[in-house]
C-alpha cells in the first residue's frame, strides 16, 4: 500500500485529521507521515489549518482513482463473501455501542453502574475474539487493512484498563471510531455504497 492512498482515505474517513491520525490509520513510520502530508499539501490533495489535515475537492478525486486501482487488483469474489460474514458481528457490535449508551433501550446510561458496564466490556472482550478470525481474513484479501487489528487491540486494552471513553467516542481511535473506519473501508473495497447499505439496515 502507497502510503498515499492510506493517507487520502484516513483524511477522508476522518474529516480532519493529524500527523499521528494518518499515522495509525495507515500504520506508516512517524518520520515518513508529516513528510507524506507536506507533500500531498504541496500538490494541493489536501490542505493543512494548524495541527491538523483535510482533503481537498482534487484530494477526493485522487482518492477515488486510487481506490478505484484498488480494487482492481483485489479478488471481488472473496471479498463480497467476507463483507457478507461482517454482517453478524457488525449488527452484534451496533447493538453492543447502543447498550453502552441506553440502558433498557431508554434511559441513558450515566455510567454509574459499574456492573452493568463490566458486563458490556466482557461482552466486546467475546465480540473481538470471534470477530478476529474474519479481520485477519480481511486483511489477508485486501493488505491496506493491516493496521485495523493493532487498532482494535489498543482500544480495547484501554477499555478493559478502565478508560471507558476508548469504547464509543468520536474523534479518538476508540473501538468505535476503528469499527465505523473498517466499515467503511469494507464498503469500498465491495464496490458498494454507504448510501445502499443504509437502506439494507447494515450501515454502522
């Protein structure tokens, strides 16, 4: 994987994004990210306010291209059929974040319950373990996904070391944030639309 199409997706994933954002997503060596982004900057795919990255219009059109070369190279077939056996743990997971945030369905959880969130942890413990196999099949059908499983792991060492915000919050890599980036990089790899696969209830 070019460290330029890994770049343009996290930018694109992430709205707008840091060194160390594009660093983990594409699991690039520190010194060779800022270099990357300066040099995506300089032939205006992205553009830079501070401390943080966002693609530009021609960014998404050099995104697109390149994904599009992507995909011509992956195996389709195998790839639909992996997508498809996301479906399970992706529906168990969606379930999973709502209980985190509702408890019966209605009431806020206010976190205070500390039982009733150990059980949640214990259930993404079991969720990552059966979910494991078909990310290294993933990753095995399409190699730019090699970063997803040490992103997962890391979120979820921190949610079992009691940092609960790494589950669900937006803006950091938490197990959440991780998930929706996977389902989306699932999306395009299948040739599908996020759109499509709203209206079939599977988007996360």
């Amino acid at each position: 994987m070019t460290i330029e199409l890994g770049a343009l997706q996290a930018l694109r994933l992430r709205g707008r994004a840091t060194v160390g954002d594009v660093g983990a997503a594409t699991g690039a060596p520190a010194g060779e990210v800022g270099p990357a982004l300066a040099e995506l900057t300089a032939a205006g795919h992205c553009e830079q306010a501070r401390d943080r990255y966002k693609l530009t219009r021609a960014g998404r059109d050099r995104l697109v291209e390149l994904l599009a070369a992507e995909r011509a190279t992956l195996d389709q077939g195998a790839l639909a059929a992996a997508y498809d056996d996301f479906d399970a743990p992706n529906s168990a997971f969606k379930q999973l974040v709502t209980d985190w945030q509702l408890k019966d369905g209605a009431t806020p959880n206010d976190h205070t319950d500390a039982e009733y969130d150990a059980k949640i942890v214990h259930r993404l413990g079991e969720l990552h373990e059966g979910f494991t196999p078909l990310l290294e099949r993933l990753v095995g059908l399409a190699p730019r996904l090699a970063p997803y499983p040490e992103r997962f792991g890391s979120a979820l060492a921190r949610v079992r070391a009691g940092e609960h915000t790494w589950l669900a919050r937006p803006m950091i890599d938490s197990y959440h944030t991780v998930w929706f980036e996977l389902h989306e990089d699932l999306i395009g790899l299948a040739g599908r639309s996020r759109a499509a696969e709203a209206a079939a209830g599977r988007a996360e």
